[in-house]
C-alpha cells in the first residue's frame, strides 16, 4: 500500500470518528460502536486500521473473509483479537463457515440457517435479527411486524449457540421513515427480548442513523479508496 493510499484511509477514519462523536454530543447520546465494512478490501489497509485502534470489522463474503481472519488469527494477540462481523446475506451452504469464523452475526431472517449455525457453532454467536424494514423484494430481511419477530426469536431462543442481542435493517434510499419505523419496534420489542443492539446506518445515512438511536452504525466507502 501506497504512502498516499495510507493517508488518504487514515485521514477519512479520524474524520469521521470526529462526525460520529459530534453528533452523539449534539443529541447528547452516547456514540454508537463503528463498524468498519471491509470487504474487497486488502489485509493492509485493514491492518493500518486496527493499529489506529479499530477493532470491528464486517465481511459479506466468507470465500473472501476467511483468508483474512485466519491471518489475522495466527498474527495478532489472543487478547487483543479482531472482532469480524457477518453482515452479508447467509447462504445455507456456508452456514458452517460463518458459524465458526465470525463473531457477530447481522442477518439472521430464517430459523433453518439459524439452526445450522446453532449446529456448527463452537462459540457462543451474538446476533441480529434482519427486517426488511421496506419491505423491498430484492433485499432480505424478515417482514417487520411484531408477530414476524416474535416467531423467530422464540425459536432461536430454543438455540444454546446463538444470543439474539437486537435487529439491523438496510433501508431502501428512498425511505426516510426507516430509521423512525425501526426505533420504534426496538424501544417496543428490545425490553420484551432483552436486545440492546440497533445496527443501521452506513456511509450516505449514518447521521440520520445515529440521531435515531444506532448503536452500530457500518460504514465503507467513507474510509477506503474508491475502487
């Protein structure tokens, strides 16, 4: 990696750890936990991240991710790991993988790929429940009403590997009551299930996102060069 390339992802990154503060202090809120989304992106420029302190990063693809934790699994201290993130759509046939590769999984919307990663798990599994928050028929996610939530949390709490810690969405651009519908059913459902985790938000929204009560906020294209 370039000395420039280095800058350029350094300086974004200590920008928008400033933005994220900010804001948290102008709606008197704590900040919400920066979740770098790192795939396609080189093992150097996530490594110049997390010696500026990151720790948190999110992978769509495990063919693309597993090289790169196991790198940084045989490189880093045990007690000052990467926490890796699936934040992509989960393929049945790569449920093993995930299981047993990533920390924090975002996208569960099905009790059977809930349950092969409760099967393949080795670990305990903190994970998010996926609304189709717009109710989009290209995106995944489950359909957001409390009956829909009620039925899978019920069954994944029947799961000993897998602790449903709250929801993400992935709103569509054009609609700017996602983030206020989806506060809503977080303040309704989270004391209900014990959640205490609201991922939404990336690099166009994540204000929006954080004024409405983010606590993960996943965010790219901000830091990284175009590609």
């Amino acid at each position: 990696m370039s000395l420039n390339s280095s800058s350029f992802i350094l300086e974004n990154y200590h920008n928008l750890l400033k933005s994220i503060e900010n804001k948290a202090l102008k709606i008197n809120k704590s900040p919400p936990q920066l979740l770098i989304v790192s795939k396609t992106r080189s093992i150097e420029s996530i490594e110049l991240l997390y010696n500026e302190g990151a720790r948190d990063f999110g992978e769509n693809y495990p063919s693309e991710a597993i090289p790169k934790i196991e790198y940084f699994n045989k490189k880093l201290p045990k007690n000052d790991p990467i926490r890796w993130h699936y934040i992509g759509h989960i393929q049945s046939r790569a449920s093993k993988n995930i299981a047993n590769f990533f920390h924090y999984i975002h996208s569960i919307d099905r009790v059977l790929v809930a349950n092969k990663l409760n099967l393949h798990a080795k670990h305990k599994i903190n994970a998010l429940i996926q609304l189709n928050i717009s109710n989009e028929q290209s995106k995944s996610g489950i359909e957001p009403s409390d009956e829909t939530i009620e039925y899978l949390q019920s069954k994944i709490n029947n799961f000993s590997n897998i602790s449903i810690k709250g929801i993400m969405i992935i709103p569509a651009p054009n609609d700017i009551d996602a983030f206020s519908k989806t506060k809503k059913i977080f303040d309704r459902l989270a004391p209900v299930y014990k959640w205490d985790t609201l991922s939404m938000g990336m690099s166009h929204d994540f204000i929006e996102a954080i004024n409405q009560g983010a606590t993960i906020i996943r965010i790219g294209s901000l830091i990284f060069e175009p590609q």
